[in-house]
C-alpha cells in the first residue's frame, strides 16, 4: 500500500467512526460549545451607580475570555418587586443559565429565586442580597457602611451636634441595613442630634432639592454636619453656591463631585468629609463567579468584598484611606497605580458618578467599561 492510500484508508476509517459514533460524540461537544445564557435583573433604575453597573456588565461579557461563552441581557424592574418577580421567572422559562439580581426586596423575591435554582439556575446577587439560601452574594459589609462613615462624623463632631439624615431607596435591605447602624453608632453619642431625617433616593438631584428644603428650614448655623447615602457633593455645592467658607462634615457615597472636593490644590473647595464607596465592579465580579461556579468551581455562598472609606482627615479608630487623584483611570494607570485611584476630574466623570467602579479583581476592565461599556484594548 502506498503512502496516499494509507492515507486516504486512515481518512475512511475515521469518517466511519464518525459516523457511528455521533450520537455518543455529539452531545459532549455540543456541551463544551454551549453558550450561557445570562440574564440580569435590576430593582432599580436612573442612577449613575446602576448605570456603571450594567455597563461594567456589558463590558465584561464582550472581553475575550467571555465574548464566546456568554450572550447578556439586562432589564429592570424599575422599583417593583413583583415586576422584577414576573422578570425573573421569565429568564428561568427562556432558558436562562445564570442571572444576575440587584433585589429589590429580600424576601419578595424569593419564590421565584428558589424556583430558578430548581431548574439549575445559577443565581448571584450583587451589592443587595434575598434570603433564599440558593442564591450566592456578592457586595460590601452593608452594616459597616453605615456605620464606618457615622463613626467618623461623630468624632469629627466631638461627639455632639445637629445632622441631616438621608437614607437611600426605602424598603430595600441596602437602605435598612445602613440607616439601623448609622444610627445606633450617633445612639452611642448623646450629642448628636438628627434634626432631619428623610431618604435621598440614591439620586443627587433628589437630596440637593431636600438638602436645599432642610437649609432654608433650618438655617444653615443650626445644620452641624452631614450623614448621607447619597449628596455629600451636592451638599458642598450648595455651601459654595451661599458663599460659606466654613465647611461642614459631611459623611456620604463615593461620587466624583464629593472626592474632588476633597482634593487639595485642584481648585475644589469643600470641608471636612468621608466618602463611602459601594463598588459597582462588584457586578462584573459576581459575573466572573458565577462563570467559576458554572465551571464546577466551589465558590462561597457570600464573598465580601472591600469597601473603600475615603478621606483626607482621618480620624481615630475609624479605618480610612486616602484620596488618590487620577488622570483617566484607564486601564494602563489603574495598573501602573496598583488600582488605588479614587477620583478623577471632572471632565473624565461628571460629579454625580459613583466612581468605585474599578478593582484588580476585574482587570479587563477600567473607567470607561463603567461610563459607555466600552472594552479595553487587547481585553
């Protein structure tokens, strides 16, 4: 036989194995090749946090470890628990392999997070958990950040004062779960006393106009300092806009606006604060282990990330860290600055973007995943 017939013998063996081997062979390949479907569900919309969160999660399904093994959809319940529930149970009938939930309630959900899990669903949450014990969770220790920036603002404050108190979104475990232990650290100190209490709906726009209402109640001499979710940069705006000069505290979120302000020799003005940041990476993150957990990997039911608590007057016994000013927060910088960035200027990010969108826990990504869902180069 000659060296082209053995070939050509070698060739119509295998087309034959082929043929009578399919019905084993085809399934594990069409197994290895399957496509995940993933589905996102938000509780709420119309704020750059959520904004950058589904933007980073676009983002991340576009890079090339995950561009071939994903498609993504993302929709919102708009505030509704029984909308995101109808949702939910949708992504589970359409096949869904893994979704994605920021909950807007806990427990409303839960029926149709078990009923996803059932039909094997992997189902994560981010930033916000439900009680369902299926579900995994990703996000920060929500207690500590309420109390992390209360803490600080009470020492600032010598543990005696008047504050505004402005929660988030009410009814959603986030909220509660800040406001209770902020306001059993200002419990601990007689001093302080909260002379407005009212939620700022995490939208800046929504606690400058209530900000703006308590002021022209109160008087600006009767208002000591600020613990806010949401508005400690619409706060200094509005100390800059009556021309004051004498800075209150004010403990809020990590937006841009809030940490310029508390850059030295940037031209901000702005007093005293602490800016606690909910990192939106931490959506893509939980995207990444839900992939792992899909992959047969064992990942924890609840991984904690690390909450950033910023400030450039640090106090005692209130762990901190400084404000690192960056000039684009792309990915080379953030890699070049070991991911320590906490703002940008303003003409990078505007005021009101909640800027903790970055971590070297998703390092295919950087500020403009965030702002446009955009990959970066060679990711």
């Amino acid at each position: 036989m000659t060296i082209a017939q053995l070939k050509r013998s070698t060739l119509s063996v295998c087309v034959a194995a082929c043929g009578l081997f399919a019905a084993t062979c085809a399934p594990s390949l069409a197994a290895e090749q399957k496509v995940l479907k993933v589905y996102v569900s938000t509780g709420f919309d119309g704020n750059t946090w959520m904004d950058a969160s589904t933007n980073l999660l676009r983002a991340i399904a576009k890079t090339k470890g995950y561009k071939d093994r994903v498609t993504l959809e993302v929709q919102s319940a708009r505030g509704d628990a029984q909308t995101q529930q109808q949702q939910i149970n949708a992504m589970t009938q359409a096949g869904a392999d893994i979704i994605l939930a920021w909950p807007i309630s806990p427990t409303a959900l839960n029926r149709a997070v078990r009923a996803a899990c059932q039909k094997g669903v992997t189902f994560v949450t981010w930033d916000a958990e439900v009680t369902e014990p299926c579900a995994h969770y990703v996000g920060i220790d929500q207690e500590w950040a309420g109390a992390g920036p209360a803490e600080w603002l009470a020492q600032k404050l010598n543990g005696k004062g008047n504050i505004i108190f402005m929660g988030g979104i009410p009814g959603t475990m986030v909220d509660t779960r800040r406001n209770a232990a902020a306001k059993a650290v200002f419990a601990d100190y007689p001093g302080i006393k909260i002379i407005a209490d009212t939620p700022s709906m995490w939208n800046p726009a929504t606690a400058r106009q209530k900000m703006a209402e308590i002021i022209a109640a109160q008087g600006w001499d009767r208002i000591d300092g600020v613990w806010t979710q949401t508005g400690c940069g619409e706060f200094v705006k509005l100390e800059v806009e009556a021309g004051r000069k004498d800075f209150k505290p004010c403990a809020g979120n990590g937006t841009n606006g809030f940490r310029n302000s508390m850059v030295p020799g940037e031209g901000n003005a702005g007093g005293p604060g602490v800016s606690m940041g909910s990192p939106p990476w931490a959506a893509p993150y939980a995207f990444k282990l839900a992939l792992s957990i899909r992959d047969g990997e064992n990942v924890p039911k609840v991984t904690q990330i690390p909450m950033p608590l910023v400030t450039n007057e640090p106090v005692a016994g209130v762990d901190t860290q400084g404000n690192v000013y960056c000039k684009k927060a792309d990915r080379a910088e953030l890699i070049d600055k070991n991911y320590a960035c906490t703002a940008v200027p303003l003409s990078v990010a505007p005021s009101n973007y909640f800027i903790d969108v970055w971590s070297s826990k998703v390092p295919e990504l950087d500020l403009y995943s965030a702002l446009n869902g955009s990959v970066p180069e060679g990711q």
